[in-house]
C-alpha cells in the first residue's frame, strides 16, 4: 500500500512518492556542497556530484568506507573523527572548519556541519554531513593577513628607524662634546702623568659609543654608504684569516662560491663588517662548536625586492636555530638573545639597515633544533648604475694659516667643543647658536670661512649655506651633522663633517677648502 495522498514512482524495485524523489535527485545534482549520509557508525551510504567534486571519490569508491578516510593523519590519530559524531548525537549539530583530504593526497579547507538523524521514537539512525570547499577563501585570508603583517612590520621597522636615527644623532652631539674636550685635555697632560692612562680608557670608551652609533645609523639608513662594484668571493676569501681568528678554534668555516659570480653594489667596509656579525652570531648559536657555511648565488628578484638581479650572500649555521617569536623580533635594534656584556643587540639591525641601503634585503631563515640562515641579497652590479662615491684620496699636505672661522651650532656643548678645537689649532672663532644669528654676524664682520651644524630650529645648516652662497658665493661652508647621511632633497657642494669629530677630522676639512 502506498502512500496516502502521495503519488509514487518506482525507484528499482523500491517506490518512492514523488516529493522525496524530486529531493534526492536535487541533493545529488548540488556541485557547491558535499552533501551525503553517513550510518550510525560513521559509514558512508549516499554520495553527492558535489562529494565526487571536493574529495575526488567516484559512490561506487566511497559508499560503505569510512567516513575518516577524509581526515588527516593528525587528525585521525586523535580519534578527531570520533570524537565529532559524538558531539553531533550528543549537541544535536557538530560545526567546524578545518584540513580535509581527498583522494590524490591534497588538502583542502573545509566547513562541516554534521547533523544527526533519529526516527520518530528519538533511536539514531545515521548522520547528515554538507561540507564546504573553503580553500579559495582561506588562501585569500592568509595572504591577506601576510600583507597586514608584511605592512604592519615595515611600519614598525620605519618607526623604529627614525627612533634610531634620531638617538644616534642626539648621542653623536653628545659623545661631540665628549670626545673633543677629552682629547683636547690629554694634550695639557704630561706624557708620564698617571692620570693619562685613565683619561686614554675614557676616550676609547668614547670612540666605542662612537662605533654604537654608526650601527644605530646603518640601522636607521642614515650611515653614508661608499658603494662600488664589488667582487664577492675575493672580499670573503679576504677575511678568512680574520673570521678564523675571531671565530676560534672551536668553529669550522667552511666558504662555497659558484666559479663565476657577477659583482655586486655594496660598501666592501659596511658589508665586511655585516658578514663578521653574521658568522659571530652564527657561532655563538652554535654553544659546542659547529660549521658555518659562507655561500653565495646569483638569484632572481622574487616577490620581496624591485626586479633585477640579485646575488644572495648566505651565512648558515648548524646551531640550535630560533623559536618564531624570537626570529619575528631579530633585526629590531636592542632586541639580543645574548647574556647580559655579550651584546648590544645591533648586530642584525645594522646589517638590515645596511642591506636595504644598498638596494637590497636581509633575509633570515631558520627553526628550532634546525640551525639558522642568514642571506643578505645585495643588486648585481652590472644591473646599476655605478655610483662610486666621492674618493677618500689623502688630503694636501699644506699647513692651513690662521683663519677668521664663523662656528654655528644650536648645541652649546657642541659650539663650545668646536670652538676651543679651532682656537687650540690657532683660529679666531666667533660663535653663532642659529642660522639667523650666523647672518647677523656675515653682515657685520669678515669671515674665512663657516662651520654650521645641519639639524637647527628655523634654519638647517643646509638652509643657512644656500643663504651664504646667495650673499657671499666664495664663503667656504663646512656642513656637520650627527646623522651619518643627509636626505636625498638635499644638495651640499661643499664638504660634510660627521659627528663625533676629532681635530684631526677638522684640519683634514680645513685643508681640502682653503688655499
């Protein structure tokens, strides 16, 4: 007897009224969902086009196996699967997201619900499961939250390079006033005096902070680079002797470079100074000893860097590597892993800083237990436009006569330290502590020559000598400034005298500009 009301068809051997009929060929025809029945125990017993789609099973694969199959191997050796049809008959619904895989191996992200069904008397007799391929999305997500990171950590490193830069300049007036008074007080000692040995441990401390702030600079893109053509192998080769020894005996060194390597941009100095960072970090990872691998490669730009070509200058060690919040933190300036005396926390700031000054990155690779790799990617020269920067020839050799010298600095510290080094050189020097003060001055006297600090209130030493070369075209002005570079808007054609400087720095400068 059918059903009452209902028309039927005959489904094999089974009939079936219409409406349940209409639904199931619906259910099977859905391609967006994976929509089948599992029994009690979690056995498949109806397959959908959109199930064959998702996970590649054809029904006659599938329907009597496990519904487990699905999960992965993590998954399943939680007994996850299990674990889900129980909350399902216990909650009345199971929901979540999560790694499914399908029949070649891959997998995919997806949404599940899983709902129970009963018969009229509350028995359970299996359990309805849609499952949604989520993949497409989840992968936008991801990518999405990688450029919100990607984003959000160069804001936070372009902040903390102006923080820096702006601690290097102030702490470069500061070891100014330092470092000059104290050399110009160890030449009123006596060679014999007791004092001299304390006073020689000051300054060396002084020249210290000087070297600290030249990496807060580098970190900051503020260190003036002198980049040229540089051969890499030769340069590593080079320091072989100097890593072995610093490195000691405990550590192996072991140097890999392919038989023909283009040159690259770089500072031989800066980056000479960044490779023995890198491998005095790499051997300190290492705590009993271990290998490091100095290697280099022509690479392609990738996703991270403008195009061209780039060789890849890597540092690899077999040490006991970083955890991922450690190797998120590694180039911020201060941040060390390192003992207390054992380090400044500047080492991989100053080579970041350094490797995007010269066009190109720090890359930083490594795991827990797996060692660490460290690449700097330096533009292949040939792909540039060489910019050598100005000579470091000798200067000339002639005494520089007695000069009317106008010194201007808003830092009276710094103008003080300035002016007893030109008058203990034998210079008359009058004093400005602004741009406009420096003028006051230009049109009331005569002067040889100016020394103007850059960064003052008002006026910028830049400023002051566009007005001197607009009244008084032959004035020679020297720029000082505590900022190992100057922005690219501004244009100095005379020459810059970089904080800290001692009185031989300044005879070098008065001898380049005078007669």
């Amino acid at each position: 007897m059918g059903l009452s009301g209902t028309k039927q068809t005959l489904v094999g051997d089974t009939p079936v009224a219409d409406d349940s009929l209409s639904y199931r060929l619906l259910v099977e025809a859905v391609t967006d969902y994976a929509i089948y029945m599992l029994d009690p125990a979690g056995y498949v017993i109806s397959w959908n086009a959109g199930a064959q789609r998702f996970k590649g099973y054809a029904a006659r694969e599938i329907i009597g196996q496990h519904f487990s199959r699905f999960y992965t191997e993590e998954d399943r050796a939680q007994d996850l699967p299990a674990r889900v049809l129980e909350t399902a008959a216990r909650e009345g619904k199971f929901e979540s997201e999560g790694w499914r895989v399908r029949k070649d191996g891959t997998r995919f992200w997806a949404h599940v619900v899983i709902d129970p069904i009963r018969d009229p008397s509350g028995r359970l007799t299996g359990f309805a499961k849609v499952t949604r391929d989520l993949t497409e999305r989840k992968t936008a997500q991801e990518a999405l939250e990688r450029t919100r990171e990607a984003l959000f950590q160069s804001e936070k490193m372009e902040a903390l390079g102006q923080l820096t830069g702006g601690l290097a300049h102030d702490f470069n007036n500061l070891l100014m006033a330092v470092l000059g008074s104290l050399e110009l007080l160890r030449k009123r000692i006596p060679a014999q005096s007791q004092q001299l040995r304390l006073l020689d441990n000051a300054i060396l401390g002084a020249k210290r902070g000087a070297i600290l702030t030249k990496r807060m600079l580098a970190f900051a893109r503020r260190q003036k680079m002198d980049v040229r053509p540089i051969d890499l192998p030769a340069l590593v080769h080079e320091m072989t002797d100097l890593l072995t020894s610093t490195l000691g005996a405990g550590t192996e060194i072991r140097i890999r470079f392919p038989d023909a390597l283009e040159k690259v941009m770089a500072d031989d100095n800066q980056l000479e100074l960044a490779l023995l960072n890198l491998c005095v970090n790499a051997r300190d990872a290492m705590k009993n000893g271990g290998r490091i691998v100095i290697s280099g490669a022509e690479e392609p730009a990738g996703d991270m860097l403008p195009a061209g070509r780039y060789v890849r200058l890597s540092v690899s060690d077999n040490g006991e590597g970083m955890t991922p919040e450690v190797l998120a933190r590694a180039t911020e300036p201060f941040f060390t892993t390192k003992g207390v005396g054992r380090g400044t926390g500047l080492g991989l700031s100053m080579v970041h800083g350094m490797a995007e000054q010269m066009g190109g990155r720090l890359v930083i690779k490594s795991k827990l237990g797996e060692g660490t790799i460290a690449e700097i990617w330096l533009p292949v020269a040939a792909d540039q436009q060489t910019q050598v920067a100005v000579s470091n020839a000798p200067p000339p050799s002639h005494i520089v006569a007695p000069l009317r010298v106008l010194a201007v600095d808003d830092d009276r510290l710094v103008l003080f330290n300035t002016t007893a080094m030109l008058e203990d050189m034998g210079h008359t020097v009058v004093e400005a502590g602004s741009g406009e003060e420096a003028l006051e001055a230009l049109c009331k006297e005569s002067f040889d020559l100016v020394i103007t600090d850059q960064l003052m209130p008002k006026m910028t030493g830049a400023e002051l000598m566009r007005a001197i070369g607009q009244r008084w075209p032959h004035m020679p002005v020297i720029l000082a400034t505590g900022f190992g570079e100057l922005p690219s808007d501004i244009k100095i054609k005379g020459p810059i005298l970089n904080k800290p400087f001692t009185e031989s720095d300044l005879t070098t400068v008065l001898k380049a500009v005078t007669p």
